[in-house]
C-alpha cells in the first residue's frame, strides 16, 4: 500500500510541474492558436542558463528561476516579433514549422557551444534532503518544484481571471478584430501572451534544474508532454492543463513501475491516444 | 485527356531522367565518392518527401507520422537480410505492404481529427513506435539490426566497390515514386484529393467519400515511404530505431517538401536538391565549428522560408513569374 501511496506521489508531483510547462503552451495555443515547436528548447535554454547560473555564479535553483523566467519571457516576446507575427496567417501550418526551425536551432546551438554531456548542478541548497513519513520517502527538490509550480499556475489563473490584461487576453482569444474594436492592441497582447507563455516554461526549467541533468535533447520529450496535455486539457484552459497534466503524470508514474519504466511513455502516448478518440477535443475542450 | 499523348512537360521529364541515367558514365563525375553519396541521398529524400506529398500536400493530412512507415518499411528490409537470411527484395515488398496496412490502421481513427490535433497524434505514434521496438528484442532491440559481410550485386541489393549500384537504385525508386505520383495527379484520385484538401464539405456534398480517399492516400505514400525505408537500410548496413522510427526523421519529410513547395509535383525534388547538398556539405566542411553546425544552418533556412514565403521555393519561383505556366496549369485543373 505504501508503494502505491509513493508511486502516487511522485505522478503527483511530477504532473504538477508538467502543468507549468504545459500551461505556457496553452496559453499560447489558446490565444493565438499556434503551436509553438520550441516550447520544450525554451525549456531548455532556461536549464541551461540555470545551471551556468549555479556553476559559475553559484546562485541556486531556488533563486535563479527568476532570471531563467525573465530570461525566456524575453526570447519568447523575441520569438514573437520576429518569427511568429511575420509568419501567422499566411498558411495553417507556417508558425509551426518556423518555430521547429527555431527548436532545431536551439538545440544544435546549444549542442554545438555545450557538448552533448549531461550536466547537473552539485551543491544546490536542497540537494539530497529529503522527508521521510513511515515508508515513504518525498525528494525535498521534487517537492519544491512541485508545489512552487503550482503557485506559479494559481498566478497565472488569477491574471487571467482577474486582472484587466487577463481580460484583454481572453478578449483577443475570443475574437481579434473585436477585441481590436474596444480598443485592445492585440499585437501588444499576442507579444506578452508569448512571453509569458515562455515565461512560464523558463520558471519550470529554472527549478527543474535542482534535481534534473540538462542537455541539448532535455527538451524534446517535455515538449511533447506539453503538446499531449494541452491536446488533452483542452487548449487556452488553465485548470485543464492542470487535470491533464496530473492524469499523465499519473499514469507515467504507475506505468512505470507496475509495468515496466521503458513502457512508461508508451502508456502515456497510448492514453493520450484513446482520450481523444473518445473527446477529440480533449477533456475539457468544448 | 484518357488518351493523353505525350506533351512537352513529358519530354522534360524523360530528358531528366536520361540525364541522370547517364551521369555515372561521365568518367571522374560520379564514381565511389562524395559526389555521389549526395546525388544519392539528393534523389532518396526527394522521393521520400514526394510520398509524403501524397497525403500531407495533395489532400492536405499534415501528418508527422511517417517514420512509422519508414522505419517498417526499413525494417522489412533488415529483417529479410539479417534475420532470416535472405535477398532484401521480399523484404521490400513485405515492408511495404505491412507499413500499408499499419497506415490504415493508424489513420481510419486519426482523420476524425483536425489540424494541430491530428499532427499531435501523429507525434505520440511515432514515439509509441520508437519506444517499442527499442525494447522488442524480435526486431533487434536499441542496438538494431548489423548486416553482414554480402557479395556485391542487384540480388543482395548491395554495393560496396563503387555507387553506381545505389545511384541506379535510388534513381529507380525516385522514376517508379514520381511516376506514382505524377499518375495519382493526373487520375481521379488526385481530383479527389485536392477537392478533399480545399474544402472537405464541399467535397463531401459532390459526392466524394472524402474518408475513403483520405485513407486511400495514406495507404500509397505509406507504402512508398517504406520503399525509401528499405533502400534507406540498404544503403547504410544497419537498422536501428532512432535512426528511422524518430521524429527527427518524420521531420524530414515535411521541411524538404515545405522548403520545395508543399502540394507541387517538383516541390519535394527542389527542397532535397537544395537540402541535401547543403547538410552534406556543412557537414563535411564546417567541421572545424564544432557539431550541430549543419542543423543550425537548416534550423535558420526553415525560420527565413515561413517568413518569407511558406509556399516554398516553388513559391518564390512563382513570385518571379517563372512558375506563370505551372499556374496557368494548376488553374485548368482547379
């Protein structure tokens, strides 16, 4: 019983921070409906300047996802300007592949000035604490990120509910042109929508880097995590990320330890597969 | 237009296809070298992203699955040889024939969804499929499939002296996937498809049984892109998942003929022609900068074309008016 009670947890745990990396996405989807194919290299961009952060400057995790947050919102409004606005509209599929051209880019990049090594901060604050209730066992590292995640996502939620610029957000998603009719400048809107969707992604990478290795290819499988949770949550719905994202990580949790952990992803791609036969919409789509 | 007698486009065509046909017997221009590993890859990639084509540009499926089909096809080919021990050619057939019926499988389901949500299904069955037959020890497993030592020749589908073997069999596969395609085009099938892609209730209303011709498309450019699989596996010796079954590789498929000019029947040539040397190039000579350099360069030629013209090159060429007779072309068949 305490085995699966473990299990539970750390699907818990890791759904929560797969929401944040997903809620960036949906966001982005939501509003603009473009998928942005480097959304996982945003990811990792963030770890990386995390971990040179903490190497060089010897400023931990726990306080760099600010820098890595602000540093992604940046290339995230850059993305914007320069690829995605000059390219939306023209044809369906165009914002993709030009941000798969900017993924490629990153990564080879990264590749190319840091070595394909797996690199992990040693020293940081929380590395190997941990707390120990009977049988089980919860990584202080995976707890914080977990919970700060969650944090982060009540943020966002209230910006969107509650806050003028979260009204102009949904405004613009709902309609551009009426929105630009009441006096939103929806250019301005769509630039802070992408930065605050790589925002979003940049915080998740900063904290990721306390208990996780980085490396040019650390990226690809969260961003396809994001897309399926997105594709699942329903797109542009902050508290369907969440419940999408807490399923999956769920399932990579108990699939992987009940059945075998290279079947791990196989039972999440498989999952999210029947989910959207069943609502081809997603969860919480409409 | 039954009956079609042969234009002057046909001419174009065969005059291509001699010229090429007729390379390796200009001394020095292609032998067992570099050259020639790029005319190679240049006429494998256009043929691959030319099935994709099929499905993805004529009825306008954006599929990033093909891999899947790729990579059985690739495996049909390895299996042959290194399991079983036999020519790779019923391997080839097989393949394709399998990665045929896989496509059906895959896509009856997945054509119920719609743009961004079809593409990401497609995402999630190539890594199924990857992470698969990384632990399925039948096929080989993550360490792949090795061939063996086999003496050269058409039976063995193997070259080790010279490439010319290759050239003739890539050259064969991109003649036999054009042809394909330039018949599907010119068919009913190919009417069906354009009118699916432009407007599927509109299609649906004149009577076209628009799932029927959707799948009827995955079907032939699967089997087509598991041909290119298995001279793929041919033309390296080994098989394993990620070199085959990955997203990287769907990737391929579709920036080659997004950079040519996605739904033209030259685009997927014109994207290898200018890609594929271009890789290979960088790849040989930009060393000295390090790895990755190749696909940085890619990455920055994929951004600058959505910018600048997502049509592709085929675009740009119509841009400056020299594509006017492609369109008049394209307007008779609309």
């Amino acid at each position: 019983m305490s085995t699966f009670v473990q299990v539970m947890l750390d699907g818990l745990l890791a759904g929560m921070l797969y929401a944040l990396v997903a809620a960036g996405l949906s966001l982005i989807w939501g509003v603009m409906d473009v998928i942005n194919f480097a959304h996982g290299e945003f990811l990792m961009v963030a770890m990386y300047l995390s971990y040179w952060l903490g190497f060089l400057a010897h400023v931990d995790p726990i306080v760099s996802w600010v820098a890595s947050g602000a540093f992604v919102f940046i290339l995230g409004a850059l993305t914007y300007r320069f690829i995605v606005s000059r390219c939306i509209g023209k044809a369906a599929m165009a914002p993709l592949l030009a941000t798969f051209g900017l993924s490629m880019f990153l990564k080879n990049f990264c590749l190319n000035r840091f070595s394909p090594n797996f690199r992990i901060l040693q020293t940081t604050v929380l590395e190997g604490k941990k707390i120990i209730l009977g049988d089980i066992v919860i990584g202080l590292p995976q707890l914080v990120t977990g919970l700060f995640s969650l944090a982060i996502l009540f943020a966002l939620y209230f910006l969107m509910k509650k806050t003028r610029l979260g009204w102009a957000i949904q405004a613009t998603a709902m309609d551009r042109e009426a929105a630009e009719l009441m006096g939103i400048n929806t250019d301005r809107i769509y630039l802070l929508v992408f930065g605050l969707g790589g925002a979003c992604v940049g915080i998740a990478g900063g904290l990721l880097t306390s208990y996780l290795a980085v490396h040019p290819e650390v990226g690809a499988l969260f961003g396809l995590i994001a897309f399926l949770i997105v594709a699942m949550g329903g797109f542009g719905s902050i508290p369907g990320a969440l419940a999408a994202a807490i399923l999956i990580g769920l399932v990579e949790a108990l699939a992987g330890f009940y059945i075998a952990p290279v079947f791990k992803y196989v039972a999440v791609f498989a999952m999210y597969l029947a989910v959207i036969m069943i609502r081809p919409k997603g969860l919480f789509g409409w | 237009m039954k009956t079609r007698k042969f234009e002057q486009k046909d001419f174009l065509w065969i005059g291509l296809v001699c010229m090429l046909a007729a390379l390796p017997l200009v001394p020095g221009l292609i032998g067992n070298s570099f050259r020639a590993h790029v005319l190679i890859l240049i006429l494998l990639y256009a043929s691959m992203a030319q099935s994709w084509n099929i499905v993805s540009g004529y009825a306008g499926q954006v599929s990033f699955g093909h891999s899947v089909f790729f990579g059985i096809g690739a495996y049909g080919a390895g299996m042959a040889v290194v399991t079983y021990g036999l020519t790779p050619w019923p391997g080839f057939l097989a393949g394709a024939v399998l990665a045929a019926v896989v496509s059906v499988l895959i896509s009856y389901p997945c054509f119920k969804l719609k743009g961004h949500y079809f593409a990401i299904a497609t995402f999630a069955i190539v890594e199924i499929f990857n992470r698969l037959f990384m632990v399925w020890d039948w096929v080989g497993g993550a360490l792949g499939l090795d061939y063996p030592i086999l003496p050269d020749g058409w039976k063995n589908f193997v070259w080790s002296e010279t490439k010319v073997g290759f050239f003739y069999g890539a050259l064969a596969l991109f003649v036999l996937i054009f042809g394909i395609v330039r018949w599907i085009e010119t068919h009913r099938l190919g009417y069906y498809l354009r009118a699916v892609r432009e407007g599927q209730e509109t299609a649906e209303s004149l009577g076209v049984n628009s799932s029927a011709v959707k799948i009827s498309a995955m079907a032939f450019s699967a089997f087509l892109a598991a041909l290119c699989g298995g001279f793929f596996v041919q033309y390296n010796y080994r098989v394993d998942p990620p070199m085959v079954m990955s997203l990287d590789m769907s990737m391929k498929f579709v920036l080659i003929t997004i950079l040519g000019g996605v739904g033209n029947f030259w685009g997927p040539l014109l994207g290898a022609a200018i890609l594929i040397p271009l890789q290979e190039y960088s790849r040989a000579y930009l060393t000295a900068l390090g790895s990755g350099v190749d696909l940085v360069i890619f990455g920055i030629i994929i951004m600058l074309m959505m910018i600048k013209q997502p049509k592709g090159i085929m675009g740009i060429l119509q841009d400056l008016g020299l594509g006017a007779k492609e369109r008049k072309r394209e307007g008779e068949a609309d």
